[in-house]
C-alpha cells in the first residue's frame, strides 16, 4: 500500500505513553455511551481471551454477558495531553485516517452534507473513554459517545500472527471499518440500533447486528475505492490482504476456531463470505446506496 500518498490527518492523539497497565490494566467495564468494534475477533483462541467485542450492538446478549444494561453516556476522564505520533506506525495510522478524511469529506459534499472528522486514539492496555474504560482486549473500536476510534496497535500483531492476516492494507482496513461506523453514527444508525434494542428479540437484533457491520464492511470499500481513485494508493495484493482480513474475522471462521461448530442466529458481524463480498462491492462501485445492507434482499 503506497499510504505515503495521502496527507496525514491532525485528529490522531498518540496516548500511548500515558496509557494505563498492560493488556488488562485500567479494570471496569464499557457500558454508557456504547462503543462499535471490528467484529468479535476470536473467542477463546489463546487462553480465552477475546478480541473485538462490539459492546454497542452484541454485548448484553452474549453468554455471561447479560449484566451488561444500557446506561446513560458518560464524559471520558481527564487524561495526559496526547501528542501527534512520530513512530512510522503512528504516521501509517494517521495517513490512513487522513484518506478517510478526503473521502467522506468528498461523499458528504456531493451529498449536501458536512463530514465530521472523528478523532482516533493510539493508546496501550487500557484508555478512558466516554464509553467507559476500552481495554487492548476488546479490539479496535469506534466509541459514538465521543466520536473516536480507539487502537491499540498491539492488535496488528495479532491480526498477523494469529488471524493469518498480514499486510498493512489489512492493517488499514480495520481503520476504515471502524470510520464506517462514525460515518453510520453521524447517518443515525447507531442511534436507530440502540432504539431497536428494546423492540425486538435476541435473534432479530443479532441480524440488524449483521447488516450494521456488513455496511462498515461496504463503506470500508467506498473508501478504497475512492483514495485508490485520487492517490493510487493500491498496489498488487493489497485487495487480496483485505479480504483475507475480511474472511478472518467472519463469525463462521471464529466459531468454527473456538467452539468448533458454527450458529447462524448468533452471528452478529457477518461470514467471512459475507464481509469479504461487501467490503468488494464498495470497492467496486464506490457508492453509498450500493452499500445499503439493511434493505438488501441477499446479505
């Protein structure tokens, strides 16, 4: 990937330093506010440790998890002044959210409308956030309360290393999965999500589930295909990086990892078949009615 090519954006707060504990260090749990993460990541795939937790849409319905009530957003503590990064990894990030930038930007415009940037924060182990404490362990994650994408990149290693998905386009289409979710939440959709969730069964949210993710699926695509268009920045195998991604995370290739069998109804992100065919269609045709999963017939 030649992210060389896009400008590096200004909204990234490099908080690594002042982050707290290791892996597991800050304690509590995410509830007000809600965050939207990548996908549940692995289950039970090295010592039971989950990767990935999407709180906002899934988390109160999974086993052991039901204690876990909405509750009012609440203001992220004070924290460290966060500075810009300097590491080649910190720059890559930046660049990948400044492509996302002039895409959206872009979109919006044509569309009548104005783009909110959403900040993203590098952090390590632990991080306040107006969704409460986010944690390495729960993946990425986009947090509405406070319009911020939250990664450890520790997580990169682990999409490499034990998720077979290596390459730095992989690497940037998890950042642009989770700006699909800021650019769902400044649509409505988070909020119609949440609304949803006292209406409808365990079965039938966990579909809408699906269809919000599969959409941040598509508009990681849209943006592909549109900073392709102005930076060239794809180079030969890069598709080929995100898809592998894309069908990793799939909750068929999870399940089948961690318990050995796979359950349709409680999917709540999608098949690896599934993400990978919607992250191409928005690859492809570069169109947010294209990604429109909640009113397509085939999913």
């Amino acid at each position: 990937m030649k992210w060389g090519n896009n400008r590096q954006s200004d909204q990234v707060e490099d908080r690594r330093s002042s982050s707290g504990g290791g892996m597991f260090g800050g304690g509590g749990r995410r509830t007000g506010g809600r965050s939207i993460g990548l996908g549940t990541i692995v289950i039970a795939l090295i010592g039971g440790w989950i990767f990935g937790i999407n709180p906002m849409t899934i988390l109160s319905f999974l086993g052991g998890a039901g204690d876990l009530a909405p509750s009012q957003t609440q203001n992220a503590p004070a924290s460290a002044p966060a500075g810009k990064p300097t590491d080649e990894m910190g720059q890559f990030v930046a660049a990948v959210l400044g492509g996302t930038e002039d895409v959206w930007m872009t979109v919006f415009q044509q569309s009548g409308s104005q783009y909110q940037k959403p900040r993203l924060v590098l952090f390590r182990g632990a991080v306040p956030t107006a969704c409460g404490t986010g944690q390495s362990a729960m993946g990425p994650f986009y947090c509405p309360g406070d319009q911020k994408v939250y990664i450890d990149l520790s997580f990169y290693e682990t999409l490499r290393s034990q998720l077979g998905a290596p390459g730095d386009f992989a690497q940037a289409y998890v950042i642009a999965h989770e700006v699909g979710h800021h650019v769902q939440n400044l649509m409505g959709l988070t909020q119609q999500m949440e609304q949803s969730r006292q209406r409808v069964s365990e079965r039938e949210y966990n579909a809408l589930s699906v269809r919000l993710e599969l959409q941040a699926d598509c508009f990681a695509g849209i943006w592909a295909h549109h900073n392709h268009k102005t930076n060239a920045i794809l180079e030969p195998g890069d598709v080929e990086e995100a898809l592998n991604a894309a069908a990793a995370i799939g909750d068929d290739a999870i399940q089948r990892k961690s318990q050995g069998q796979v359950v349709p109804d409680s999917f709540t992100h999608g098949s690896s078949e599934q993400r990978q065919r919607w992250f191409h269609k928005g690859l492809e045709t570069g169109s947010v009615k294209a990604c429109d999963t909640f009113n397509a017939r085939q999913i």
